[in-house]
C-alpha cells in the first residue's frame, strides 16, 4: 500500500490503524536493551541472588498474552498508550495458539442471520492469516500474532515471564513483579491502568480482587439455566489433536497407562473424522483446574491416546488404517477458573435481552449458552454439551470489564465478571478477543486522562467518546452508530458511478458499517465495468482535509479462522476475501489544479479498514475510483471517514 501524487501524501501503515511506523531493527535492539539492560544495576531482591531486578513503567500493564490480551495490548498502544505486555509461554495465541490448536469462533455462529463476524483487531488477524498461511499451519499465526506486537513501538514485549506479586494501596495497584527464570530477571512494573487477560485471574488473585468460582443458584440471578443449588464445578479442560492420511499402514501401539475406550463410552460423541482432535475430550471440571492441572493433563492424555486407539484398533473403522497422530497437544485447553466481580455481572437475563440495553456497551458477543458436564468424558451417559442460541447478538457493558474492588484493575478473555450461564457464551475467543480491543481502548483513555475505570464508566459524555473511538477501530457495538462530530464526511453529498441493488451511495455515512447476508442497507455497491466504479464526496464548502478512513466489505457473512478440522474449513476463503476492493485510488479538487490531486493510490489490498494520512488538502470534493475487486463483480464499500 502506497500513498503517491503531488506532495500531498505520506507513506501509511498497511494495516491503517496508527500513524506511527512499525519500529526498525535498530529501535527493536534499543527495546531489547531495556528488557535485559547491558549494564545490569546491583539491586537485588531478598532471596533472589542471582536474579537481576528491572524497573519498567507504562501506561497500561497487560498480564497474559491470549487473544484477549493481544488485542487489549495492541488496542491501547495504538490508541496512544505505552505497554508492557507479560505472557507466560514462549509464544502469543493462548488457546489459539500452536500449543492447544483450537480455531477462534464468535458471534458469526448465528447461520439464520450471517454477517455478525466480528470486526477490529480480530478481523484484522483473520484477514492477514488467510492471505498469508493458505496452508493452514498453526506456526504461522503464533508468528503473525508476535507480529503485531513487535510491530507497535508502544508496546514492550516479556515472554516466558509469569506474574506473581501485586502491590496494592488504598485499593489499587501499585506495581506488579514478573519473572522470567529463562533470562533470570525479574520485573517491576509500575502503570498507571492494569489488565488482567490470564485467564485464571491470577492478576486479581495477586491484587486482592474479589472473583467467583463455580455456578450459581438458579435464583441468585433468576437463570432458569442456573442450578438447584450452586457448587464449586466448572467446565472441564480439553486436549487436541491432528493426524494425516500417510497412503500405507500405520499401526498405533497405546502406552500401558492409556484408558480404554468403547463404543459405548462414545453415544453421544462423533468419531466420524479424526484429521483433527475433538473438543469432547474434556475432563476436570469436578477439580480445581488451576491446582490439578497436572492430573487433568494427565487424564485427557490418557483419553486422546485412548480415543486414537479406539479408532485405529477397535476394528469399527478400517479407514483409519493408513492414518497416524502428527501432533498432540501437551497444554490442556483451559475453559474456565476464576471470573473476576465488576460492577455489572452479565447474566442469561442480558445475553437474552431481557434486562434492557447498556449505555456503556463496549463489544458483542453471540456464542451460544453452551455448557458443559463438568467432568467431561466420564460423563458417557450425557451429551457433551448443551447449547442454547440467544435470538440475537448481545452488548456487553465496560462495567463488567473493570473489577469492583480494586480501582485500576480491568479485565477481557474469559474472566470478566459474569455468572457461569453467561460466561459460557463470552468465553469463546472472537468474544474474548473484542472484549479485549474494548479493554485496552478504555485502559488507554484512562490513562490519558487519568481517570479510574469507575470514573470512565459513570461519565456519560466519556463513554460516548470511548464509544466512538471503538466504532472508528472497526469495533461492532450493537445499535451504537457513527456521530463523530470530527468526521466530516457526514455532512457531504454522496454520488456515485452506479447503485447496485438496494444499496444506495449515501449509505456510506449512516453510521453503520454491516449488514446481514444479501442485504444492502448499510453499504454502498457499484457493478465493476471496464472504468471501474466511484463514489464522491461533496461537500457545499471547501474542507481541510488531511485523513481518510475507508471500511470495505470483507464477507462477514463466511465463516473465516484458523482450524485444522477439514468440516469447519470447509467455505472458508484461504485468500483475499473476493468481496474486498483490492485496488483504488483516492482522488481530490483542489484550488488552483485544473486536474484532481491524488491523495493515495492502493493495490494489492485485502484488508477491511484502510487509512490514509496526507499533508492538509483544502477540497471541496474526493473520490473514490476503484479498479479492482479481489475477485466481486461488484465493488461494495461500508464507510468513508474524512478528519481534517
């Protein structure tokens, strides 16, 4: 992507969110000296002689590096925030990651209204990964993932570097310590916001945060998914794994400690393909799954071995002759542990619309309630899981991203404040992943303005700018429309070459940037003909203008993530996504030029959101002229931006 022209353009970041440019190999090795000075001081720690102490400070501390911590710490740092980033493995992803392997789903799960794919920094990943790992490898994304965070100069990055002390006051952190027995350093990390995306909360463990740990009573929230009476049980832990077709035979002899699998074990389970594990195998709900990880580990190595060898050996499916296990995972995929209290514990009762909606949205979710048995496989009698669909997506309120009791705490992933019947729908990673955008969004503005999250959350007028400032990054927030008063494409005249269908030109400046599959309510298409297709901007007065924000149709009717199981590949476009305009040029009149200025010329994109900075353009007009669709006879655009 290229800006080109007569001196009004300036080189734009391909993935157009901010204007700073990815850092060179000379600053990566400046911020690498700031991790592991090379000239070490001499304090020490009592009890830790040999372990050098590093003093790091930021805006905005993010503890765990899953998809929710990813995108809060990219979020915030492209929103202005410096971050320091502590993930406790040696690689990004969590449980998307190469070490578990499970695909990311969301919201786009509701097949009678597709197009409730989720928007931002996850469609932003997904859009890179097709492009650029058609193959599929797990690898890959852990690299891109790790990507995007050394790509932001914000942002520093701490791997195999685990979280293990808070220092509160007066009810709120005052720094946190992290070690990282590899590099033998320990961190002391003050900021002004912290986020705790671990998972197991081990963040609010640390603080002093009050969290939740099991179900409810039906009662205490008025769930008629909640129990009789409530207990300490969770959902189970899952281990994956993928196998290949090798064209010869390829026998499995089972270690002695295996369990063994029957038929009858597995009613209500499918073992129809097994190119890829099966989330099924769960265990250990019934236990502590932070405690007991071990023997939950364990047990579910003891189960996959023992499904594989069901299928390889139980003689009921001789197609498996030729097939052997390729990868098994040795980090159980955890589901669930402590939920963190907020001031908004989401319930059934909001997920179903039933309680009315929340002036503080931030995100959306759509998973459905989908609970399991806590102990899992041993529960042979019962299905797997049970799964009820809300009518529609759901918001999901800043005040359940914020912990009640410790004041500068938040949190996004799967321990956000929620009852167990609601947290079995926000768990899911694309869930997960926009909470997180919406965490660090909000860390970022609380930082700048030095407000506490509570403070965030009971301003009216600060809501709606975080609000805006979401909806400007391409976050979905139901019903919440663009009314940013610095947009000033919203008050032009919208022409266009064509309208296709329903659609109409104008429809780039109603606020809204989707639409369910084959409507044209809120985006703008043009038939492609040999001249391409445009859309102009017209405005009554000349306007100063310096950037331009475009959202494009990306398909968010098509299911798109990374997986190894073929059935869910299965539609999936391993490539640009053919409805996204791949080439255009943005075009202005400015005085004095008889001849249009071109402000940015584009090819080769296959991303939704597009931004373009140039020097100031007084104008009273742009346009829009596309060439080239990644493979769409029509060109469809959601929104056009335009910032002085």
């Amino acid at each position: 992507m290229t800006g080109l022209g007569t001196g009004y353009s300036l080189v734009v970041r391909a993935d157009g969110f901010s204007s700073a440019a990815p850092p060179s190999r000379e600053q990566l090795s400046t911020a690498f000296d700031r991790v592991a000075p090379p000239r070490p001081g001499a304090d020490r720690l009592a009890g830790e002689p040999h372990m050098t102490l590093v003093d790091l400070a930021c805006d905005v501390f993010v503890a765990g590096g899953g998809m929710s911590g990813v995108c809060a710490a990219v979020a915030a740092a492209r929103n202005g925030a410096t971050v320091v980033l502590a993930q406790d493995r040696s690689r990004l992803g969590g449980n998307a990651s190469s070490e578990v392997k499970m695909h990311i789903v969301g919201a786009n799960c509701h097949k009678g209204r597709s197009g409730w794919r989720e928007g931002g920094l996850i469609e932003e990943f997904r859009l890179d990964d097709a492009v650029n790992n058609p193959q599929r490898s797990w690898e890959l994304w852990d690299l891109l993932l790790y990507d995007k965070v050394k790509s932001e100069p914000n942002i520093t990055l701490l791997l195999d570097s685990v979280l293990f002390a808070a220092e509160t006051k007066d009810g709120a952190i005052q720094q946190v310590m992290v070690r990282c027995d590899k590099t033998e350093h320990l961190y002391r990390i003050k900021a002004r916001v912290y986020l705790d995306c671990t998972g197991d909360s081990r963040l609010a463990l640390e603080s002093g945060a009050a969290f939740r740990w099991g179900r409810e009573q039906r009662g205490e929230f008025n769930e008629s998914l909640g129990l009789a009476q409530p207990d300490r049980q969770t959902l189970g832990s899952s281990i994956l794994f993928t196998s290949s077709d090798y064209g010869r035979p390829m026998p499995f002899t089972p270690p002695k400690w295996v369990r063994k699998v029957t038929k009858e074990q597995l009613q209500f389970r499918s073992v129809k393909a097994w190119e890829y594990g099966y989330w099924w195998i769960e265990w250990g709900g019934q236990l502590n799954t932070i405690r007991d990880n071990e023997r939950i580990r364990f047990e579910l190595l003891s189960v996959v071995l023992g499904v594989w060898d069901y299928i390889k050996n139980s003689g009921n499916h001789p197609a498996s002759a030729t097939w052997a296990l390729d990868w098994v995972g040795m980090v159980p995929g955890k589901r669930e542990s402590r939920r963190i209290l907020g001031d908004h514990i989401l319930t059934q009762g909001d997920l179903e619309g039933k309680n009315g909606d929340f002036a503080d949205a931030v995100a959306i979710g759509g998973w459905p309630m989908d609970d399991h048995p806590p102990s899992g496989i041993d529960m042979q009698d019962a299905h797997p899981c049970v799964q009820i669909k809300t009518a529609e997506v759901y918001n999901i309120p800043l005040r359940a991203l914020y912990s009640k009791t410790v004041g500068n705490l938040m949190m996004a992933g799967r321990n956000i404040s929620a009852s167990h019947t609601a947290f079995t729908s926000t768990r899911v990673m694309a869930t997960c992943s926009v909470m997180g955008q919406a965490a660090g969004t909000a860390a970022a503005f609380c930082a700048r303005h030095s407000l506490m999250p509570r403070q965030l959350a009971q301003d009216k007028a600060r809501v709606g700018e975080l609000q805006q400032a979401l909806l400007r990054d391409d976050q979905t927030i139901k019903n919440v429309r663009n009314s940013d008063s610095q947009d000033l494409a919203r008050t032009a005249k919208i022409t266009a070459s064509a309208e296709y269908k329903t659609s109409r030109a104008a429809n780039v400046i109603n606020g809204f940037v989707r639409d369910m599959e084959h409507e044209w309510k809120n985006r703008w298409g043009a038939p492609m003909t040999a001249d391409g297709a445009w859309l102009e901007l017209t405005w009554d007065k000349p306007q100063t203008i310096r950037r331009i924000q475009i959202t494009f149709d990306s398909g968010f009717h098509r299911e798109l993530t990374l997986t190894s199981q073929d059935a869910v590949n299965k539609g999936i476009i391993r490539a640009p996504q053919p409805e996204t305009v791949r080439d255009y040029e943005i075009t202005a009149v400015v005085p004095g030029n008889d001849k249009p200025v071109s402000l940015a010329k584009v090819t080769g994109n296959y991303q939704r959101l597009n931004r373009h900075t140039f020097q100031p353009v007084e104008t009273k007009s742009i346009r829009l002229h596309i060439t080239a669709t990644n493979g769409a006879d029509v060109a469809s655009v959601y929104e056009v931006r335009c910032y002085a």
